[in-house]
C-alpha cells in the first residue's frame, strides 16, 4: 500500500522553533460496513480551520505530514515506512508493504498483543516498494514491524474473526523500483496544516461516501463505517438515567435514536438554573409529551453550564451533543444532491436538497409533512419552548441544540412539516429545544 507524503509549513512552539522534526503524524484510514471491509476508491482531507484539501486515491490511505523548515537530515532514511495493510480488518489473506530507500537487510517482526514473537524473517531488500502477502494466525490482533538501519516501523493488523485455517505465514510478492511520490508544489501550498486544525475527512466506496471530524495531534488510524439505518454495532441500546435508548448508525456517526428525557420537569415559565439538577420543559407541561418527544432544554442546562463544543453536557458518559460541524456531516451523509463537505452545508437558513425529508418521521407530521426517515434517525415534530414559556408548533416542527456557540448565541437545527431542507441558523440560549446525543469518536 502506497502512502501520500505532504510537506506542510507549521509552527510549533515550545520555547524554540521546532523545525527539521521527524514525521509529524501518520493519518491511517480503512473502512467497513457492519464489519465486513470496505475498500476505500478515496479519501479526501479538508482542513475546516484554514481552508484547503487533499486527495489520496486507492492504494494510497495512509496521509503522511511532515514539518518542514531547516532542511532536514538523514532525509532518506525518514522515508523507510511500513503502510498499513489492505484488507484491514482480515478475512483471510492481506497484503503488506513497505518502502525501502537503500539496498539493505530488512527484519520483519510479526508479534502478537501480548507481546510474543510469531514470526521473525530476514531479507536483503532492494531499493523501492516490496509487498507481502500475510496469512494471521489465531489472534484477533497482531503488530508487524519491519526494521531498517537501526529505524522501525510497525503497523497494526486486524483480524475479522479469530481462526485459522493454516499457521502465520509471509509470502513475497513483488517489488516496485519507484518511491513514494510527494505532492506537487501547488497542491502542498493548497493544504496548510497547523497543530490543532480541525480536519473533516470524507472517504468515498462506489456511490457511496462518509465522513468523520478530528484535530490529530500525532498519528491516527480511522475505521469509516458505511453501514446506515441499523443499531450502531455493538451499542444497540444505551440505558441512561432509568431510561433505554436505542442507537441508529448513520455511516460513521452513531446517534441516539431519541431525543433525549432526562431531568425533572419544570414549568415553561421558567428558567433553568445552575443547582445541579438537571431540568426539562415538556411540551404543555405535560410529562407524557416528553415521553413521546423528549425534553426540551436551555442551551446553558443542556450543556451543564459549561462552553466547549463537543462537551458531554446532559448526555450518557461516551456522548456528547453534537457540535455545528458534526451535524453539517450529517446533513451530507443524508442528502441525495450535496455531499459532505459541500459548501451548500456552510449557508445560513434552509440548505441541502432532501436532507429534512429523509431526516423526519414518515408519520406524525401534520399536513402531509411526512418524510422518509430513509436512514432511521426519526426526526420528530416535537415543537419548542420560547423564551416567555409558551409552547410552540408541537407536530409542525422541531429544533435541536448544537454544541456550538456563536458569540451570546447558540447554533440550531430545525426541520419543518412543509420542507424537505434542513434550517441552519442560531438563538438565544433561552429557548427550550429537544438535544441528541452523538457517540464520542
């Protein structure tokens, strides 16, 4: 598996410039749906802080960031790398392989979790790009390091279930004279990267693409899910505060099925306060709408009073309410007409072209406001709580929180009955709207 190097300006400081380092981070990617692997056409990487992408294209998944400044030294032997390999998790059989600057003996180490030696070959290797194919053993889990000229590389190696037909074995395959390709000037000043940058990547099978945020501050493997419209694997129910709620995977995002109804209700008329009980407003104060819509919180409750976008807040520990961008991911991942990562998703009002519709409850919504609720998310019209305590629009619409402020204000979503759009816009954090929980990466 070939890996795409970028050479991207940064600064970091630590009480002295720290230019000339060593590979910054190495950003892994896979995928799979409902378990079974999933193989990648290509990846793109947007930086949602500074502006600018990147695309690596099958084989390539390994994005490869280095720092760049005073020219650096012993620059051949840094491109020496083992690239994860494909199909990861494995069935059967994957292929591994690795980059070699420099004619040289090559010590290929297979290890187990624990630590213990399963297979330990040597081989005189040409200069270029040789690959293996490896059969696993038993273990669901296995590290393989190639070492080169004192420098290491290991990579991580997942088996879909645990048997073996036959033992661990390492077959050669062939051998390529070229080396790893750097991107070319203009594309490298396209995508500038700063530690702590928030990156949307977006990766691409067939018709199919999802999506997934992060700010890496060292090297990351990432498993894309592509499975939709089931319990998220693994976590079908979660059982919080008395209540059992169940999961919904959405590609790689998985969600609360229900609003959330935690909290003692009070009355709309008033606030919610700091005193370390969590409040809710039900919808004409009537506890049995929460049951059927969920509660509906003030921005500073839901998120127990704190200002930190992805913060757990009110949600079961592993959640969080969803931040502006994450439900940007979600408004593409759903859409039939604009993708993830779309600038379509960054207008304020109502954006997309089918998002709310498939968003929404296919029953429930009066006037034949009805969606499709394609992708199993159940959208509810479940109204909303103003700022004066009166209940609003209960079966016409229905508002989440996000995570995310916008100076004194909040940013929301809402869907209504006579839309297939999604709206995007911000509020006082005095109004009562419903709160999703998103799992935790």
């Amino acid at each position: 598996m070939k890996a795409k190097t970028i050479l991207i300006s940064a600064f970091v400081i630590s009480g002295v410039m720290a230019f000339s380092q060593r590979p910054t981070m190495e950003l892994t990617f896979t995928a799979e749906n409902n378990g079974l692997y999933v193989q990648l056409e290509s990846i793109k990487v947007m930086n949602r802080t500074q502006g600018g992408d990147t695309v690596l294209y099958w084989p390539d998944t390994v994005l490869s960031i280095y720092f760049v400044g005073i020219p650096e030294i012993n620059k051949t032997e840094k491109l020496f790398q083992v690239f994860q390999n494909y199909p990861n998790p494995v069935a059967d059989q994957t292929t591994v392989s690795l980059f070699i600057p420099e004619k040289d003996q090559v010590n290929l180490i297979v290890t187990d979790i624990l630590g213990r030696m399963l297979l330990n070959t040597d081989r005189v290797l040409e200069k270029g790009t040789h690959s293996f194919l490896f059969t696993p053993g038993s273990g669901r889990l296995s590290f393989f390091t190639a070492q080169w000229r004192g420098n290491s590389s290991s990579i991580k190696i997942q088996q879909a279930y645990s048997h073996s037909i036959g033992g661990i074995s390492l077959d050669y395959i062939g051998s390529e004279t070229s080396s790893p390709q750097l991107k070319a000037a203009a594309d490298i000043q396209s995508f500038s990267f700063n530690l702590g940058d928030e990156l949307l990547y977006i990766v691409y099978a067939d018709t199919l693409q999802s999506g997934m945020l992060d700010d890496p501050e060292a090297s990351e493997s990432y498993t894309f899910q592509f499975a939709t419209n089931i319990p998220c694997p693994g976590t079908p129910t979660v059982e919080y505060e008395g209540q059992v709620y169940n999961t919904i995977q959405v590609f790689s995002q998985c969600w609360l099925k229900e609003n959330l109804n935690v909290g003692t209700m009070i009355d709309g008329s008033q606030d919610q306060t700091n005193n370390q009980i969590i409040e809710k407003y039900c919808y004409n104060n009537l506890e049995d709408n929460c049951n059927t819509y969920g509660g509906m919180y003030q921005w500073n409750e839901m998120m127990k009073y704190k200002i930190q976008p992805g913060f757990q807040g009110i949600c079961p520990t592993g959640w969080h309410i969803p931040t502006h961008e994450e439900l940007k991911i979600l408004e593409g991942e759903v859409d039939s007409q604009y993708g993830i990562g779309d600038p379509e998703w960054d207008f304020i009002g109502y954006r997309g072209y089918d998002a709310g519709t498939n968003l929404k409850t296919n029953s429930g919504w009066f006037y034949e406001g009805n969606g499709t609720d394609l992708f199993g998310f159940s959208g509810l019209p479940g109204g909303f709580c103003d700022t004066n305590g009166s209940f609003l629009y209960v079966g016409y619409t229905c508002y989440w929180w996000t995570s995310t402020e916008n100076t004194n204000f909040a940013w929301y979503r809402n869907l209504d009955y006579d839309k297939p759009e999604v709206s995007r816009f911000y509020d006082f954090k005095g109004w009562g709207f419903s709160a999703r929980c998103l799992r935790d990466n």
